[in-house]
C-alpha cells in the first residue's frame, strides 16, 4: 500500500468459504451511533505522508496476509490475536474519538466474554472469533449469556451462517 497506488484499483482475492472460522457478528442496534459524528484527518494524513499513519497502513496489510496464511493452516487462535491487533492499530491511527466509544465498549466487551474482535468495515460492527482459538461454537447456555450482556448495551450479537456453496 503506497502512495503511488493511490489512484490504482484495489485488488480482491477469493478463497473458499470452507476455509472460515466460526464466527459471530456483534453490532450497535441504536441508530447514530458517534462513529459518524467525527471526521476523521486520515485522509489529509496519507497525503501528507504521515510517517506513523503510513507504517500503519502497512502494517494493517500484513495483517491481512498473515490472516489469509491463518485460514490456510487453521490456526484459529493466531487469527483471533490478529483480530485484536488489528482493532488496536485502527484505534491507535483514527483516535479513541472517531473509532467512538461504543464500538470501544463493544470490543471490550467482546473481549470480557472471551472473543477477539475487529471491524467488518468502518465501525458499528464486529467479526468476533473466540480468543481460544476453538473452532466450534460456543454453548447454547453461555451464547445466550453474551447476547443479553451485548443486549443491555444496546448491541447484537449473532452467530454467522454461511450457507454451503455448491
């Protein structure tokens, strides 16, 4: 990622469905939550070759290599630590005030009831894993127990199914 690729395409890659995890996504359900109430500088950052923001940006693509390698060899418990840093190098490049506090809250959350989580996108919903690296679902008893403690928050938090591709 380079600021010579700034005008470039981005580059998609797909790999089987049967090389994901178990999964759960957990999102903010109250509209408007402060994520979009603050811009954020990245932007003008990258065009001022912002050292630190640039080293992150590349740091945040070795991540993603490092996972792919994760879902190849099944190392589910290096991908749910790279989940992790992944949200902590985001936190640290945008700030405490445009990642927002409720999506702060929903990671540790995530994170007290024993899941590493990141952002599926630009914020208000997470790809949460279990932080053991077990590839199973958790138990009937202690989902329910992570949906209502998600719930009194104002947050979803469900299992992700992905239908078998033929």
């Amino acid at each position: 990622f380079s600021s010579s690729q700034k005008d470039a395409p981005s580059r998609y890659t797909s790999y089987p469905v049967g090389l994901l995890p178990v999964a759960y996504l957990a999102y903010d359900a109250i509209a408007g939550g402060d994520s979009g109430k603050v811009h954020s500088t990245v932007k003008q950052r990258w065009l001022d070759k912002d050292a630190t923001l640039i080293a992150g940006m590349k740091q945040l693509g070795e991540y993603a290599d490092e996972a792919i390698r994760c879902l190849e060899t099944q190392n589910y418990s290096l991908l749910a630590k790279l989940a992790e840093s992944n949200f902590a190098m985001r936190r640290s490049l945008y700030g405490d005030a445009v990642v927002g506090a409720r999506n702060i809250r929903m990671v540790e959350l995530a994170k007290e009831k024993g899941l590493s989580a990141k952002f599926t996108g630009s914020g208000g919903a997470l790809l949460c894993l279990r932080s053991d690296g077990v590839n199973a679902w958790l138990s009937d008893e202690l989902e329910t127990e992570i949906s209502d403690a998600f719930d009194q928050h104002g947050f979803k938090f469900i299992r992700i199914s992905i239908p078998p591709t033929s």
